[in-house]
C-alpha cells in the first residue's frame, strides 16, 4: 500500500517538477537579455535586487519590435542589406545560412517541417519506430535515388530535438492518421502516453511493404 502511495505521488510531482525546471531554464536564459541594458539601468541597481522574469518581458519586447519594424519597408530593405553583409563574410556566411534555411522552415507559417507522422522500420526490420516527413531529396541527391524517396526525421527518446535524417522509399513507410502533436507526446512519453483516438482498423502488415 505504502509503494503504491509513493508511486502516485511521484507520477505527479516529477511532470511537475520537471516542468517547472524547464520553465525556469527558459526563463534564466532569456533574463540574460538584461545585460544589453546598461549597468544603471539594471534592476539590481534600480531596485537592490534581481526581478526573476523581467528579462523575459525584455526578450519578447525585443523580439516583437524586431518583427514588426521588419514588415515595413524600410525595416524589409534593412533586413535583405544585413543578410546580404553576412553572407560575404567568410564562416559566419555558411553558418548563417544554415540556421536560417532550419530556422525559416520550423518557425515560418509557411514552412513544411513535420507535415506528417510516419511508421518506419528503424534500426532494423521487424523494429518500428514514428518519425515525421519534412520533403522530398533535393540537390545532387535526387539524382542518385532511384524511385520516389521522402525524406525523414526520426527523433530520439524522450528528447525529441536529437535524432537521424534519413531518405527512404515512400512505399516503405505507414502514414499514421495521428497529428504531429500527438506523435511527439507519444516519443517523449516513451510509448506510455498513448493516443487518445487509436483506430484498431490501421495493421501494421510488412508483406504490404516488402511487396
């Protein structure tokens, strides 16, 4: 009785707890933002104290004004001359254009990262694994991909923003009728969080594959 007491408590407090770990690691590192500020201007010497969260508001204040001075004309053309500075300095330029290549595709409305949740046989078959479908080969790659491939993203447990970028066949992977989210729930929580809506009519069957 005592052990199933103490389990129940641990299966709320450690969502809890972790939680607000991460919660106050965002939050740390977006109060770094208040060292842009002059020392006079920073709480600890306004106040004689730090104010936990302020840097926060700093953060989202900065970025708020940063996107809406960007929509306009001026601010658009000030954008393209920054980018077009960066990328004639040698490193910073390929450094750059690979973040912002990842960065325009995972945070743009526009963007096509994670359309859909796959199954796929990974490491090896027989062994199924979610993975998610970010496009298609591009560049010289294609040219050496004979049929239609898609390309991947399989991500790790329970830290989802590590993982493999794989390209295979499109026959070789099951679409799930399962949104991303849930997907993602399902990976973090090791299999334990399972979908709510689970239809029974969707079997996994390898002879349709490797037919």
């Amino acid at each position: 009785m005592l052990r199933k007491y103490f389990v129940t408590g641990l299966l709320i407090l450690v969502p809890l707890a972790i939680t607000l770990w991460v919660v106050n690691l965002i939050i740390g590192t977006m109060d770094q933002s208040l060292l842009l500020l002059p020392a006079r201007w920073r709480p600890e010497v306004l106040f004689g104290f730090a104010i936990p969260g302020l840097g926060t508001i700093l953060t989202l204040l900065i970025i708020f004004v940063t996107g809406l001075a960007t929509r306009n004309f001026v601010g658009n053309h000030v954008v393209i001359w920054w980018e077009r500075l960066l990328t004639r300095i040698p490193v910073v330029n390929s450094i750059y254009s690979s973040v912002k290549q990842v960065s325009d595709t995972l945070l743009s409305s526009s963007g096509n990262a994670f359309r859909k949740a796959v199954l796929v046989e990974y490491p090896r078959r027989g062994s199924w694994t979610i993975a998610f479908l970010t496009g298609v080969p591009g560049g010289d790659v294609r040219n050496h991909l004979v049929g239609d491939f898609i390309s991947i993203y399989v991500p790790t447990t329970p830290n989802p923003t590590s993982g493999f970028f794989l390209m295979v066949p499109r026959d070789e992977t099951i679409e799930l009728d399962m949104t991303v989210d849930a997907a993602l729930k399902y990976i973090v929580s090791m299999g334990v969080v399972a979908p709510e809506h689970f239809d029974k009519k969707i079997i996994i069957d390898p002879a349709k594959i490797t037919s």
